[in-house]
C-alpha cells in the first residue's frame, strides 16, 4: 500500500488490517475468493470490504479487488430461458412478479423472447449487474424492458440505462407490449407523474411512445397486469 506512506493512518483505520493481511500473505499465489470471503479473511467481517472499496484508494485506481485475489459477485436476477430457437431475440426483463410469471409462461408458448428476466420493481437499478451477466451469457448486447406505463416506472429504466450502457448493453423499452397495454388497458391514478427525465423521454420516443407524455401530465397510469396471459395469446403479434 504504497499510496498510503505519506498519509497519517490512524490505528483504527481499515487500511491497517488491510496492509498487516497484504504483508502475511507475501510470496504466496492467492486463491481467487468472492469479496465477502475475502473480506471475512482480512477483517472478520463479512461486509467490511464492501465499505472500503467505496473509499478514494479504489476509486482512483491505487489498488482494487484483484490487489486482494478476490471478485464482486452481482446480486443474481430470476430469469427463465426461452424455448429453442428463441435465442436470436432479445431477452426481456419485467417490472413486476405477476407479469414476471406471465410472461414467462406466454414465452414458453411463443418464443418472443430469449429470456424473461425479473426485475424486482423499484429495486430494478440494483439488479443490473445480475441482468448484465445473463445479457451476456446469451452474447447479446441489448434487452428490452416492461413495467407500468407510468412515470416513475419509465424513471425506473432511464436510472439503470447507465449502468448498463458501462457493460456494453443498451435497453429498450419493449413497444409491443407498451402498445398492448395502452389498448387494452384503463387508466388510473398515479402518484407520480409531470415531466419526465431527458433519458426517460428519449426511451419513449425510441419505443414510439411518446403519446404516454399526456398521460402522465395527468398522473395516470395503466398497470402492466393489463396484460394478462389471455390478452397475449389474442393479440401479441
């Protein structure tokens, strides 16, 4: 820990575990361990790492996870694969539980689809790394999205398209099923809405769904269990 020598290091400061741990395991080969593992080797304390790859050492790239022969493990996602030859298609990832499950038994049937994934509601932003690793498994760079059509579920995707747009994947909402849901589905009120984010408005229009803007000007919105497994098979295309 070079970077530390002009620094005045308290004596209850992490880096001293750190560093005493460094020092004891110097000449051996160090066997790649999950981070909390390895965290439970420097600190006893399974969390302890977690907080200090936060700090400014690790963000300016000074040492990093491999310095500890250890690996961040993404929080895995539910996902269920698609019938055979659905591979070419885009993988889906879907807001809510009950349309998780829909869905995933309308793509059993049809092969939309290469994978519908859950994404666990609002919580959606930190369930990309385990969405970035089963995109990659299939070898595609793109995934679309359902939720509501309504203003914070379209904040929702606009908050995760960075992180993912970092791992080489870009996120589309999916327009077939959006479009389904203004056809068949009643409005209703929200608790949020007016304008949206830049990122989030531009989902829209890349999805042709900008006709969803006066809606939420309104606080409406139309929950994504319109499109019930029924409506689906009748008129997904």
């Amino acid at each position: 820990l070079a970077f530390l020598a002009e620094q005045v290091i308290r004596q209850d400061s992490p880096w001293v575990k750190v560093d005493a741990w460094l020092k004891k395991c110097r000449g051996k080969k160090l066997a790649l361990k999950p981070i909390r593992e390895r965290s439970l080797d420097i600190f006893g304390d399974e969390k302890a790492l977690d907080r200090v790859v936060g700090l400014t050492p690790f963000k300016l790239g000074q040492i990093n996870l491999a310095t500890l022969g250890c690996f961040y493990v993404p929080e895995p996602i539910p996902w269920k694969p698609g019938p055979p030859g659905s591979r070419r298609f885009s993988g889906l990832c879907v807001e809510n539980a009950t349309s998780f499950d829909t869905l995933c038994r309308f793509n059993s049937e049809t092969g939309c689809w290469a994978f519908v994934a859950y994404g666990r509601g609002n919580q959606f932003v930190s369930m990309t790394d385990g969405l970035i690793s089963v995109v990659k498994e299939y070898g595609h760079d793109q995934v679309q999205y359902f939720g509501d059509a309504d203003h914070e579920g379209i904040e929702i995707v606009a908050r995760a398209e960075k992180k993912l747009n970092e791992a080489g994947i870009s996120i589309r909402l999916d327009h077939r099923l959006y479009h389904l849901l203004l056809s068949v589905g009643r409005e209703q009120s929200s608790k949020t809405g007016g304008d949206l984010s830049p990122v989030a408005a531009r989902l829209l229009a890349d999805a042709d769904l900008i006709v969803l803007l006066d809606m939420f000007s309104r606080h409406q919105r139309i929950a994504q269990e319109w499109a019930c497994l029924d409506v689906l098979r009748a008129k997904m295309p």
